[in-house]
C-alpha cells in the first residue's frame, strides 16, 4: 500500500513525463520504464523486510520464542 507521499512522488514524475516533447511511443515507453522500476524497487523493499524478519526470528534467545 502506498503513502500519501508516495502518490504524490508518483503523479509529480507522471506530470513531468506528460510535459516533455515525446512521441506517444516514447512517453508510453518512459510510463513503462517508471512502473517497472518502480516493482523493482518494491520487490527489493519485500525481500529486505522478509530477511529481516527471518533473521529476528532465527536469532532470539530460546526463552524469548513464541
């Protein structure tokens, strides 16, 4: 789910893209390029989250456990 401040980021970089000289291929090719960076980044935010939650859960004391 994305912040406030993140759509606002997002809309600010649509705006820009929508304001250059581009053919309709390339903007759509600069929309593309956004939108999968943008899965990039947030596959790599997932999996740093996972590890660490993995790695929490491998390194407690066993009194600690759950």
């Amino acid at each position: 789910m994305k912040s406030n401040l993140e759509d606002k980021f997002g809309s600010v970089m649509y705006d820009r893209i929508s304001e250059l000289q581009l053919s309709a291929t390339e903007r759509q090719a600069a929309i593309n390029a956004m939108r999968d960076a943008d899965t990039i980044v947030d596959a790599i935010l997932w999996v740093t989250r996972k590890v660490e939650q993995l790695g929490a859960f491998l390194f407690m004391k066993p009194g600690i456990k759950h």
